[in-house]
C-alpha cells in the first residue's frame, strides 16, 4: 500500500495570496452594482491606525504595506455592500438616516472576514458631503483563520474611516 503525500499545509504570511489578490482586484459581479466608494482609510479592520501608524518612523516599509493592504473600494449589491482588500473583506448594510441637502448621516454594520471566514462585526456612523466620506465606530476581531478556526482571543479597535466617493454616487 503506498503512502499519501501530507497535504499542504497554509503557512503564516502565506495565506493563498492569489484569491486575496483576486477578491481585492477582481470588479464586482455583473449582477452587483456600482462601485459605492474607496476607503483609503478603511474602517476594517482597523488595525492600521492602532498598530501601523504609530511604528511609521521605525519601520517604514512594513507600515506602507500594511497601509496598501487595507484600501478597500466598496461595492454595492443590492441592499448591502462588499469591501474588498486585502486585509479584509466585509460584508455591511450601510443606510442613509438623514440627509441634510448635499450631506448625508448614515450607519454601517457588518461582519468582517478573512478569506470568507467571519472573525468580527463593525458598527460604525458614516457621514458624506461632496465626494468625502467619513466613519466612525467600533471594530471587533477575532484571531480566527482558516487554518485555526478558533474564536477565543478578540482585539476590540476604534473604527475610523477616511474614503472617495465616486461622482456618480454622489447627491
């Protein structure tokens, strides 16, 4: 009887680079909407503010990446949203609550994943006005991978949110 090769086994760092790649860069499906906006400070997962920022003047190189990880163009589907980056992908409903002429007051709740595994929610108070978007709320994530699927350590993170709106969503 001959023996079976053990399968391959995901290493940290590692974490199948071409299907990030693919959810973050891919456009949407032809079923899903426009793009809604990016977030060139995503509010998910919210780590690079708490963690990356500070470190910026020791390790430059390690903070610009992490930066570039979490960019997160977000796409409309229907009543609820999709961001994609590479450090997260959320699934969110996002409803406007008040609008205040060309102003907008909204709120975004979600459910965070890696790779399509959920790990946290998000809730957060959105606010838009010409083209700039802003939030602000609460992140929570767990340690959970595909590879460890364990719920058992969680970081809650103020969840902060700097992001473009395209013209055609605009009021």
């Amino acid at each position: 009887m001959s023996r079976r090769p053990p399968a391959p086994v995901l290493r940290r760092g590692v974490p199948a680079l071409g299907a990030v790649l693919w959810l973050a860069l891919a456009p949407p499906p032809a079923r899903a909407g426009a793009l809604a906006r990016v977030e060139l400070l995503a509010d998910d997962p919210g780590q690079w503010l708490i963690h990356e920022l500070p470190m910026m003047a020791a390790r430059p190189g390690p903070g610009l990446l992490a930066y570039g990880a979490q960019i997160q163009p977000v796409w409309t589907l229907g009543p609820v949203e999709l961001g994609t980056s590479l450090a997260a992908q959320t699934l969110q409903w996002a409803p406007t609550l008040q609008t205040f002429g060309d102003d907008e007051l909204g709120a975004v709740l979600g459910v965070q994943t890696r790779l399509g595994l959920p790990v946290g929610p998000l809730a957060a108070l959105s606010w838009a006005h010409e083209g700039v978007w802003f939030d602000l709320g609460v992140s929570a994530r767990a340690d959970a991978s595909w590879a460890r699927p364990q719920w058992r350590t969680w970081s809650v993170v103020p969840a902060v949110g700097v992001g473009w709106v395209p013209p055609a969503r605009r009021r």
